[in-house]
C-alpha cells in the first residue's frame, strides 16, 4: 500500500522558486504548489512506505538549498481524488 504525503515547507526569504524547482526533479513528487501564509510550498509525494517516506522524499526536500523547515502530513484517508487538466 502505498504512503501520500503533504509535506509543507519554509523557506529563506527569495528561495520559494528554486525549492520548488528542485521538489518537481524528485522522483516521489506527485503535484507541487508554491503557496502563501506560514508555508512557501507544499508538495505531494507517494511513497511505497512510510520508512520510504522519512527516509527518502521528506530527507531529499531537507536537503535542498534555502529549505529552513518541513511539516509531513501523510495521508490518512482519501475523501476525493480528481484530476485537473489545464
């Protein structure tokens, strides 16, 4: 069964952009948003596993330059699930 996750993100002032860049190159990311409030973006990954989740996807995000914080949300039940085409 597979693991979704949101995993929020601070970044330093001027980095929301290329932290954004960087989550859409990894290869767990599902969707990625650049956001406003306490969060500058916010990414969607789907992982094989919980282990996988921590491990891989939330230390891979950690790494990248001008990341200051994350909050992980995985998912616990999906209400609704649609797809959107632009």
């Amino acid at each position: 069964m597979n693991v979704r996750a949101f995993i929020l993100i601070q970044t330093e002032i001027g980095f929301s952009d290329s932290v954004a860049k960087q989550c859409q190159e990894l290869p767990d990311t599902i969707s990625v948003d650049q956001v406003t409030g306490p969060y500058d973006v916010i990414v969607v990954v789907e992982c094989s596993s919980i282990e996988e989740l921590g491990s891989k996807a939330v230390t891979q995000i950690q790494l990248i330059q001008g990341v200051t914080r994350t909050l992980t949300c995985p998912s616990v039940h999906l209400v609704k699930n649609s797809i959107i085409t632009e």
